[in-house]
C-alpha cells in the first residue's frame, strides 16, 4: 500500500453540521445576488440567457469552482503511478492498456477490476470513473486507476465487516453503520430512499449486493462532494445556479 | 381533448433569469443562516445530525416544501378522471386497473402506454410515474394518468416536429429547439451533456431516439421544477441543504 492507503475510510469529511437545523420556517431560502437581470415573465424560458454563445457557458459569469464545469469533457492530463503503487496493480494497468497509449477505457477497465475479482456493470464503470477523473472522456490514467483500486479495496474491506451473515447482502441499517464509518451521516429518509433505489427485494426486506453497494456509495460520495463545494463555509447549506445544479445532477444520472 | 389540452407547452415557465448572471467572482455563495448549530471538526460525519432520530428527518427544522419530502413513500391519495377525458384514455386506464383498485402499477402502465404505441422500458415507465405521482410507490390513477397520457401526446408531436428528416433520431441542435419549444432553454454545455447520456452514437454523430427523448424531457422538467421550488423569487440562484440536495436528486437516479 502507499500513499493512498489512507484515502478511503472518512475521506477527510471528519466534521459536520446537524441536519434540520437550517432557516427558520417563514424565512426565505438564500438572499437574491446583487445585480441580477430583469427577467421576461412571457418572452423567455427558465434559464433563457439573453443572448446564448459557447463561450459565456464555458467562461463563466459565476466564480469558477475548483474543477470548470467546461471541462466535462475534456482531455486527461497523462498520469503515472503513485511512487509505491502495489506491483500488482501496475501489471494489472498494464495488462489492460495493451497499446501502451497510458489510458484504459470503459470495458478495459471492467476486464482489469474482474481480474481482481471486482465485477461491475458497465454503468457502475462509467459512475467510478467519472468520479475518479472528474470527466465524462471515459478513459483513465494510472494515478486515477491506482486511487480508484485502493477505494474499492477499502469499500469490499467494509462490506464485508457489514455484511455480518455472509449473506452477500447488508440491510438498512448495516448499510447506514458502512457509509457512517466511510465518513457519511445520513438520515432515516435519505437512507429509505437509498435502499430502494440500490437494494434488492430478497426475502422478507430490501438489501443490497456488493455492485450496488459500491454505485451506492460512489453515489453519496460523489453527491456529497459536489455540495461540498457549494457549502465552503460548512454552514449546512449550498446555492446552486439553475446552470450549475443541472451540471451537478446530470452526470450521475444513468443513462 | 379535456381541460389537459394546454398543459404541455411551456408548462407555466414562461420567465427567464440569464445564466451565468450570478454573483461577482470571489462573492461567496449563500448567506450562512442564522442560529446554525456549533459543528466539530473531528467528531462527526458530514451531515451527520447530533441525535439523528426517525421523528427528526419527517417532521422538519426547515420549512416544509409544498410537497413534503417525508411523502416520497405516502400513499397515494385516489383521484378520478378529469371531466371531459377523451372515453379511449379510460377505457385503456380501465383495461390495465383489472382488479378495480383505480391504481395500476408499473408494469400495468407500460403495457397500457404499449397498446397506444407509446414503448417505453420499465425505468423510463418509472420516471414517468415518480414525476407525475411525486411519490416511489410504482402506483398511478387516473387523474394523473390522464395528466401524463396528454403530456406524452405533446411531447410526441414535438418530436416528430423536430425530427424532420423522419429517422427517428433528433440530434443536439433539434433537441435544443424541442426543449425550447416546451418551455425549456438550456445552456451550450447542458445540452452536450444531454446528448451525451441520453444520446447514441448514430452514423457521424450522437443522436437521440424517442423513448430516450422521452426519458430526457421528464429529467429536465422534473430537475427544473425541483430547482424552482427553491427559487420562488426567479433569481437564478437556489439554495438547499444538503438533506434537501440528497432527496432532491436522488429519485432521478435510475437503479
């Protein structure tokens, strides 16, 4: 293990705030910006720009964050193996990136996680990698392949501590102590939400299977990071533009 | 056609804000509320509630949206047809409704839709019953039928509008005009990503078919509608918590 070993567990999310605590009833949600343009109520649709061009979606008018939403699609900057990576990992990369290009794509990289026993659809594939490398190219590097593996290998790890009978499934409330020891606290009605989207009617209840576990917890993880970076000041509260809540959402939607 | 006639087009979104017009660069997003609980940056996990109980996370400490989000699961209240629905749209919600309950459910509905032409997967058959019912419980009566049977009926004949070489395709700039036309405009770089999930690669470029049109149509009216419920005042800017961001996107998520 190198440098990444201590990556997963927490991922740095060790603070919090209490949810339900926010305005108060009555109170409106986020004051208006300054200097905001007269809109049409009958000329234009939600989010019409007066006058749409390439540019202004891409450059901005709204502080860039970390990461431009103009660069969903753009190229990977070439990466190399974290000094330490596990031999093996490396011969796995290799192995799957036959024309040595130092990218693997989509279904090379499903060969390469099966080969370590880590069988995925390719809808997870498509979900991890866009995590991993914050773009929609599906193609990854060795840096982001190297990251990814030890996540997985961390996630399988608690799955496993969860998955107490060794029924190949956790309930509700194993998957609620999982993603609590991944450093995320949900509530009772996010975790019913979660469970009926990703788990499975078996028996008397619904559980979730290994697969669905990791989109699930790829989903929190990745849901969670993007309103991190709407809530800098971790006040409990994020503000979205109409732009730049659809380019949030719309990249974990499945399509 | 009944009093459903004019509820397609626009859909009540005649106003518009310019994207892109947000605050200056460097201006923080959100005001923190006020009375914010005191977080520890060590202790809990994000979002984690301090004394997290079921009561808590149905019952609020946020203003209430109009739509409770402890309703996602409630029953559905049952509802007749409008007056005036076209006699073939009852007699095919009764064919499907065998046992007489006035609800069918997800599989009954796609094969009702499937005897008006109108094929549709099961995923897509979900979306369409979570946005038309605003609950997950799979069920759908005829009030709300009716409601969804004349939207698919608009949202055909603008596709097929837009479709005008007859391929069954429509590329980006035709989605963009189709959405625009219902009432939706979107940015360059929304669009690509529209086209990117719910697209195919077809001949040179990437197009989309009718369902997964469909499919696209209900993902960004329902995204839109969720975000305006935060943006009552139509400044461009909406503000969630993240409890609220979780339930909000989460429903769209097709497991």
């Amino acid at each position: 293990m190198s440098g990444y070993s201590h990556s997963p567990p927490g991922y740095g999310y060790g603070y919090g705030h209490s949810y339900g605590s926010a305005s108060p009833p009555g109170q409106p949600y986020g004051a208006p910006p300054q200097g905001q343009h007269q809109y049409d109520h009958k000329a234009r649709a939600y989010g019409a720009p007066a006058k749409p061009h390439k540019n202004q979606a891409h450059g901005g008018g709204y502080p860039a964050p970390a990461r431009s939403y103009g660069s969903l699609f753009a190229a990977l900057v070439p990466s190399v193996f974290p000094p330490g990576t596990d031999p093996e990992i490396i011969a796995c990369f290799q192995l799957a990136d036959q024309d040595g290009s130092g990218f693997i794509d989509d279904k090379e990289m499903q060969r390469a996680l099966s080969s370590y026993n880590q069988s995925f659809s390719l809808r997870t594939v498509h979900l991890l990698m866009y995590l991993f490398t914050h773009t929609n190219t599906r193609k990854i590097g060795p840096k982001e392949f190297t990251a990814l593996f030890y996540s997985l290998q961390s996630w399988r790890g608690v799955f496993e501590r969860f998955d107490r009978d060794r029924s190949g499934f956790i309930d509700a409330n194993e998957l609620r102590d999982a993603l609590l020891s991944l450093g995320f606290a949900v509530s009772p009605v996010v975790l019913e939400l979660l469970v009926y989207k990703f788990g499975k009617t078996g028996g008397k209840k619904r559980a979730i299977e290994y697969d669905n576990f990791i989109e699930c917890c790829l989903t929190v993880k990745g849901l969670t990071e993007k309103f991190k970076e709407k809530d800098k000041a971790y006040t409990g509260m994020g503000t979205f533009t109409y732009e730049e809540f659809m380019l949030t959402v719309l990249p974990f939607l499945i399509a």
